[in-house]
C-alpha cells in the first residue's frame, strides 16, 4: 500500500482512524504527506489542527521520522515529476507487518506470525512531549531530555515570563535584539534539530548554500535558511520567513541538516563572548521545583574545626567569587524595578534580571538597614562559595558599591513550591513521581549541608517558599 499522491490526477492515499475500536466509521485523525514545497508526514485532528509531523524530506529520510528498529520490512520513498508516495515491502515471508492510525491518534507499526492471532506494536509514535506539534510555541527548540523542556533559541526569550514558568507553556520566544536591514545580520549554525514547519517559506533546489545565504541578507523577512538536500555534501535552499514553529532537538547525528538562523550583529557578539568565563558555580542554600534548593536566609554557620575568622580570610585567594558592577545589576533588573522583585524578606528583596549576555539571574539585595558590615558580608559570601552541590542554588557572585550589598545567584525558573501545592488547580501539575523526586532533591542537599560539606551548615528557614 501507498502513502502519498498521485500529482497528474490529484489522488491521494493517506490513513484515517476509525471513530473508536469498534465503530470503523472515519474518526477524528487523519495522517498524510503535505507535498507543499517539500514533503514531510503530518497529522492532522479534526481535518485541520495538527497534532504530529515529520519534518521536510531532506533527500535521504524525514528527519522527525523514528529510524526503522526491525529488518522485518524495507521502506522506500518516491518523489518525481508524477508521484509523491512512501511504501514499504515485507522482508519475511512469516510475518506479517501492518501500518495503522488507531483512534486516539496514535501511529503504529505492528507485527504478527502468520500462524498467531496476536499482533505485537513494533514502533508507536507520538511517544514523548516533544513530539506533538508546536510544543513549546514560536522559536523555542523542545528537548526530551533536559529540564526545563521548552528552551528559548538563543538569541531569543520567553514571549510571557508568566506562562513560560508553567509546565507544557505554549507561548513560545521573541527576539532580545530585533533586526535591523541597515545593519549587516549574521547567522547562527545550529545543528540536531529538526527543521521549522514549512509555514511561510520558499524553496530553490538549484541554489548553493552560500547562495541560499545571500538570498537571506537581501530579504529583511527571512529569518533563517538551510539546505533543502543534505546529500553529496548539500544543496538546494529552503528559507524561512517570520517566527519559527515546531522545532525540536534530537539526540542521534545521522543524516545533520544544518540551520542558520539571522540574528543581529549584537546578539551574535554576546553570543561568541559569554559572560565572564571565569564565573565558578558556587552555591548557596534553598529551594526546589524537581529537587533544586534556593536561598535560604537564616544559616548557622558550625565549622567543623572551630576555625577562627582570620582562618577564613586566608582562603580567600583560593575562592573565585566574581565581583558585579552597581549599573551592570541596576541595568539588568529594570532599575529594582517592582515589575522584577520575586522575593522579600527582613534581609531586604530579592529581583530577577537579565545580563546583557543574556544569562538570568536572581539578585538578592540586603536592605540599607542591614547591620551588617563589608567584612561581616565578605565572610558570609565566602562562606556560602565553598558550598558545592548540584541540589543548591548556584552563586555567581556578588556586588559592594558604597552601601550596597548584593549576591548574585543564578535563576530559578520554576517558581517556588508554595506557588504549586497550595493552589487547586496547579497542584495536579506535580504527579507523584514529580513529588517523590521533589522530596529526594530536599533530603540530598539537606544531608549534603548538615552533614557532607566541609562546612556543617543548619538551614533555619526550611519551607515550601524557598523550594524551588
């Protein structure tokens, strides 16, 4: 059987579920191949909204396709003058191998022995979040593996600060630095994705690469290019216009397509120059959302040994603890702006902010009120630096200007835990296992502070607030 079309007569051969496993009336789901520029599988509820699709065809396979995990059948693809189509072909003679759309909108491939009546499911797809279609919304690159899932392009942040902190945020990413045709743009070369949906776009299969990117420069719409054949080393050019849509990474390097996504001569800048490489992940006491603890503020500091002061300063040289300019913070947090301030407390407020490099941080700024001197503050700074481990928040740095005392931590996305459990209708976002990893996340770096570290240290201000 065919997948496909017919381009001299129109004729179509695609799947439609059944309305339910009893009833094989036509049901919600239908999967095809969309021939519009490229051809790439797609599934579409409902006749319209789609939920699933491959990506393009890029001369050797569809790259959000999953890879044949049995030698049972041979697929093969056409795409000529007259006819777009996949087909498959039995490799054994004793086994019968099936390709259904069931109901629920599930792809499968199945399996059976000609002499048995059970049917074994050999590939099932979409399998995992990142494979329904426009997961994490405009510019955003959806990763199975890491946490968060939804991640911003770079060169790119959250649309909604607000919904990109919930779970399964559909808001998607704009630009830090917008474009500008009278400044020359330059690309970033991305690679394991799976390219954008073919949405406002145009194809050239005659053009090179280089061509393709110069094409892009002239056209101030163009947001990105990339070949539209990875064979013999590349070819053709497909470019992009506007935001970018459901694109998300993979793990496996066969058959890489490249992308080259524009951005400003400033972002790319920032990008090729991070923020102070010297930066040590140090790290404080605190909080959780999958087990990751935050600032915690009232800390009995136990040495081990009973060392004196003097004893601590003379570490000092050992400990890289960056120190931040006054305006690089100011800047980087609207000024304290009101709309930035996440936290509040006795010791003074606590802001988000954005680093000119991008990078996101959370500023916890002492009140002037604060008894507490440079040298006392020092101590405590360094203190917090020796502690190390991957459940505490990490510290970046500090900042001292006149009266002004500041630790620079980085930034914790997902709210706090309070902001989960003792709302109605977020607490189902936390599934048991989400909890049970929640509550090993505490007891680790708990243990690690009381009892592990170098420094014995007792956190007095344990609570859902400051589990993040």
């Amino acid at each position: 059987m065919r997948m496909g079309w017919s381009l001299k007569t129109g004729f179509q051969w695609r799947l439609t579920s059944w309305k339910s496993t009893d009833d094989p009336s036509s049901g919600d789901y239908t999967y095809r191949i969309n021939v519009n520029g490229l051809p790439q599988f797609e599934m579409l509820k409902r006749g319209s909204a789609k939920t699933f699709r491959t990506g393009p065809w890029n001369g050797i396979r569809f790259m959000g396709a999953p890879a044949p995990q049995s030698t049972l059948f041979k697929p093969s693809f056409v795409c000529n003058e007259t006819d777009v189509y996949s087909e498959f072909e039995s490799s054994r003679y004793d086994i019968i191998t099936i390709f259904t759309l069931n109901p629920s909108g599930l792809i499968q491939r199945l399996q059976r022995e000609k002499e048995s009546s059970t049917w074994d499911v050999m590939i099932s797809y979409p399998h995992d979040p990142c494979d329904y279609y426009g997961q994490c919304g405009a510019n955003s690159v959806c990763k199975s593996n890491k946490d968060p899932r939804c991640q911003c392009l770079q060169g790119f942040v959250p649309k909604s600060q607000e919904e990109w902190q919930l779970f399964n945020s559909t808001s998607g990413c704009i630009r830090k630095a917008q474009l500008n045709c009278f400044q020359e743009p330059g690309f970033l070369k991305l690679s394991m994705l799976n390219l954008p949906d073919l949405i406002d776009f145009c194809v050239n299969t005659n053009m090179s690469l280089e061509e393709c990117k110069v094409e892009c420069l002239k056209n101030c719409s163009c947001t990105a290019y990339a070949n539209s054949d990875v064979r013999g080393g590349g070819s053709g050019c497909l470019m992009w216009f506007g935001d970018l849509i459901d694109i998300r990474e993979f793990e496996e390097d066969r058959y890489v397509q490249n992308i080259y996504i524009k951005l400003s001569a400033s972002e790319l800048d920032s990008i090729k120059s991070p923020v102070n490489k010297k930066i040590l992940l140090t790290v404080t006491v605190a909080s959780v959302i999958s087990g990751l603890l935050i600032a915690g503020i009232a800390l009995s500091i136990m040495w081990k040994n009973r060392k004196k002061r003097r004893g601590l300063q003379s570490q000092e040289e050992d400990i890289n603890l960056p120190l931040f300019d006054f305006s690089t913070i100011a800047v980087a947090t609207g000024h304290f702006s009101q709309i930035n301030m996440i936290g509040a407390g006795g010791f003074g407020s606590v802001y988000k902010g954005n680093l000119s490099m991008g990078h996101e941080i959370a500023v916890k700024r002492l009140s002037k009120g604060s008894r507490q001197g440079l040298e006392e503050f020092m101590n405590e700074a360094l203190l917090i630096a020796q502690l190390q481990h991957r459940n505490l928040v990490g510290l970046l740095g500090c900042c001292i200007e006149g009266e002004e005392r500041m630790l620079i931590y980085e930034y914790m996305p997902n709210k706090s835990l309070d902001y989960f459990i003792f709302d109605d209708d977020r607490s189902f976002l936390l599934v048991w296992k989400s909890r049970f990893d929640i509550v090993l996340g505490i007891a680790r770096g708990l243990l690690y502070i009381h009892q592990d570290s170098k420094l014995q240290v007792i956190h007095r201000d344990f609570k859902t607030s400051n589990i993040c």
